[in-house]
C-alpha cells in the first residue's frame, strides 16, 4: 500500500481543521485576537522573558478585552482597571473560578485552597480567613510573632557588622517564620539547616515557575513530563516540602488539645474531627496538606521579595530611606516596637511600602482565572475552559491612573497636605472573591519589618546607589527582583 501522500494529506487535513477553528470562533462573539497558529496558538508572538509586555502590545490593537492561544490553551486577557474591576468585582461571581494551573496541580495533587473551585473553595477560604482573623485578634497574635521576629531579624543583622552580605535567605526566614508561627506554632532559627534548605526550595520553585520552562510546562504539560530538565527536579523538591508538613500534621495529632488550639493546623484537625461523619466534607486530610503548601508557598517568597526589593528601593534613593527615617524617628523614636497603629501616623512611610508594592509588581498576570461556565462579559461570550488573565501589570502601571508610572514616586499615594491618599488602582493582592487570602497578613508584615529595619539601620551597597538595577531578574509568572550585596550600618 501507497502511503506517500499520507503526510501531505495530514496537513490537508490540519489546515482545514483549522479554518473551521477560525470560522467557528468568529461566530461564538469571543473576544477579538490575533490569528493563532496549530499547536503553538500565539505563542510566536510573546516573548518568553517579558510575555505581559508582548500581551500589553497586542492589547493596543485588539482592545482591553482580547483572546489569545497559549498552545492549544484558549486564553482571555483583561487588561486596564476598567476592565479588571468589572470583572473581577462587579461580576466577580462569574470571574471566581481558578484555572488548574498545570505546576500547581501536580504541586498540590488538585486540593488545597489556591487552585480549587466549588465548594471546596468556599469551605477552605471562609475557614482561612477565619483562622487568620481569629489569630490575628487572639492571645498571641499575628503583629505580636511579626514584632518578636523583627528583633530577631535586627539582631542577626547586627552580626554583618556593617559589612557586605545578601538578604535574601535572612528575610525568607523571618517572613517564613511568621508564617511558620501561625501555622506549625514553631519558629526556627536562622542557622537551622533543614528550615534553610526549605527556604532554598522555596526560593528555586519561584524562580522555576518564573522561567521559559516553567511557562512551557504550565503550556505544554504532556510534552514537559516525557522530557527530562529541571522541572523533575523542582517537583522532587516539593515532595519534601510536603513530608515536612506531613511531619508536622503527625506532630500535632499526637499532642493537640481541642479545647485550646495553637494554629492553623488544630484549628484545622478540630474541624476535620467534628466533620469526620459528614461524607461530603471538605475537611480532610488531602485538603490540609495542600492548604498549608499554599500558605508556606506564597507567604514566604512574595512577602520576602517584597521587603528584599524596598531594600534595594531604599538604597537606589538614599533621599527617600532618609526622609523616611526622619519621620519613623519622629513618630516611633529607635526603641520601641512599631505597631500597626503608627501607621496612620507614619504616612511617607506607609506611602513609600505601597509604592514598593505598586513598582515592583510582583505577579503581572495576577494568578489565573478560570471560566467554570459561558461568561457574557462587554459583549462577548467567554467560553466555559477558557483561562482568564486579568493584567495587574496594567493597572500597577497604566498613566491614566498614576501619575509618573514608570518612576518610584510615593507620592503616588499622598495629597497635597501630605497624607496618605488610597488609588482604586492599588491591586497588587487582586481584588473580588480570589483576592489574595493572607492580604492582611502581607500588608501587616511589610509595614512592620520594613519599619523596624530603617528603626536599627541605613542601608547602603558597595558600588553605590547607581549600581542597583531595580528592572527584575526574571519576569513571568512573576517578577523577580536582582539581588544585591548591601550593607545595614547600625544606626
């Protein structure tokens, strides 16, 4: 048999198929985009180390509302505050499903609160928030673990002795340990080699999920795990983070008192216990492990950047670290603790951690949506499956609502007389029903350590202000700052 035109006829076959595909969404009222290729969608048209840049170009001819193909992944992107509110917020019920992104499925092995939906979301969120507020207003809480770490972070600062060192590990551990407080009721020190070595893992699944091949394993999943590379090694990295929970959920089966919890993981096994008749519950132990994942995941490394970047913020404009510093000396002095309560009073500087926030722009994309049914949204039909990226980017950084955009200006977020002023654009934690669950905590940790660091030091680095390049190292999934040698000089 003759099989010399089967090729030819493959691609007959593919093309035609593929005019259908265009045909077809021409008549469905999908959002208008560029013309995909097979396979590979638009991804030709992106560039993989600056893709929100390239979505952003494209939106300038498409509109705020646009479809593009990440390989054969329908995708809708959102772009402009106008566009991200009303999805996000006036139809937030529509726009609450989350994606199943590829790495945080097999991260998570599909439970936990980040990529769930249902209500399997709903009983893990209103439980999180709960438990985090609860802790927040309790014997202990939250501000109280954030201002014994803060001395424990200036104490080991204080070993430099004014010489150079990079801070990224220190500040991963005293964020880490925060979290570590409200969820295992355990802080660790700072030399602990088992705790640095989680911390490390942390710190490359970050960079992992930010690089071309962790876009390419998000994109092409069943073509990433028969290849060998790095993402084998990231997800055997994972498999230990998770039998250190597990070790710690043994733990606490064995000494826990349900009459008085000590965290999140008690409160947690309490209701699993109460539940435990209740076929259709959520609460079990697949969903704990996954949950606690999530916060030691996200609460660790964004946090950290964050606080590591106002550094080299801080360093690259010394006239900002020391009007700063004038107004934490007037207000706090360089011997108490600060508290949330000083905030009102300190509006620089809670202007100036905003603006870090607003600057950095930590997660471009936002983390995906999801749609989990037909969404009618300005005139377009978003088909049920279709990934929805809302662009953050483009409201951290859109002229029409910031003045100097592409500047670090705090002024961003203060009015004539001086005070602090909110933006309706401030979104770096999302906004609606998938806005960022451990946001109070965040804003909590940032103000707090950030205060208490300029309190105890000024900051500088070797090669000066004019050697810090504030441009990120890798942009992605999320932008990852350059890290710096710097130097904290007792004050």
């Amino acid at each position: 048999m003759d099989f010399s035109g089967t090729p030819a006829l493959a691609l007959l076959a593919l093309a035609l198929l593929w005019v259908f595909v265009l045909r077809n969404r021409r008549r469905s009222r999908l959002p208008p985009g560029p013309t995909p290729l097979p396979l590979l969608g638009n991804l030709l048209q992106i560039d993989k180390y600056r893709p929100f840049k390239s979505l952003m170009e494209l939106s300038e001819r498409y509109g705020p509302v646009m479809t593009v193909y990440l390989g054969r992944q329908r995708a809708v992107v959102l772009v402009g505050y106008d566009a991200v509110k009303e999805a996000l917020v006036d139809q937030a019920d529509d726009f609450s499903g989350r994606g199943p992104i590829p790495i945080m499925v097999r991260a998570t092995k599909g439970y936990g609160l980040a990529i769930s939906n249902g209500e399997r979301w709903s009983q893990l969120r209103r439980f999180t928030l709960m438990t985090l507020r609860d802790f927040g207003m309790g014997r202990k809480g939250m501000e109280e673990w954030i201002q014994e770490e803060g001395k424990h972070l200036v104490t080991r600062m204080r070993t430099f002795k004014a010489s150079p060192f990079d801070p990224t590990f220190l500040l991963s551990c005293a964020v880490s340990n925060v979290i570590c407080c409200l969820v295992f009721s355990q802080r660790f020190n700072y030399d602990d080699e088992h705790f640095l070595r989680l911390l490390q893992i942390i710190s490359e699944t970050l960079q992992f999920m930010s690089s071309p091949f962790g876009q390419m394993y998000n994109i092409f999943p069943w073509f990433m795990e028969r290849l060998p590379g790095r993402q084998h090694t990231m997800f055997a990295q994972i498999v230990e983070i998770r039998q250190f929970i597990m070790d710690k959920i043994h733990e606490h089966q064995k000494t826990i008192n349900p009459a008085s919890p000590r965290d999140y993981i008690d409160c947690y096994l309490v209701r699993l216990n109460q539940e435990k008749q209740n076929p259709s519950t959520e609460f079990h132990h697949d969903n704990l492990l996954s949950t606690v994942l999530n916060l030691f995941l996200a609460g660790t490394e964004t946090t950290s950047t964050t606080i590591r970047y106002a550094l080299s913020i801080l360093i690259k404009y010394p006239s900002i670290q020391e009007q700063t510093q004038r107004e934490i000396d007037a207000v706090i002095g360089q011997e108490r603790c600060p508290t949330m309560a000083d905030r009102k009073s300190l509006p620089f500087t809670d202007a100036v951690v905003h603006e870090v926030q607003r600057f950095l722009d930590i997660t471009p994309f936002g983390i995906p949506h999801y749609a989990l049914k037909n969404i009618s949204f300005k005139g377009h039909i978003i088909p049920k499956g279709t990934i929805i990226l809302p662009m953050l980017h483009s409201v951290l950084k859109v002229e029409k609502l910031w003045e100097t955009p592409w500047t670090f200006n705090p002024h961003h977020f203060l009015d004539h007389d001086g005070n602090f002023k909110k933006n309706p654009a401030f979104l770096p934690f999302s906004a609606g029903k998938r806005s960022c669950v451990g946001e109070s905590l965040a804003r909590m940790e940032l103000f707090l350590f950030v205060v208490s660091l300029l309190q105890h030091f000024t900051f500088t680095c070797p090669g000066g202000p004019d050697s810090v390049d504030v441009n990120p190292e890798f942009s992605s999934f999320v932008n990852v700052p350059r890290r710096h040698q710097i130097i904290a000089t007792p004050r």
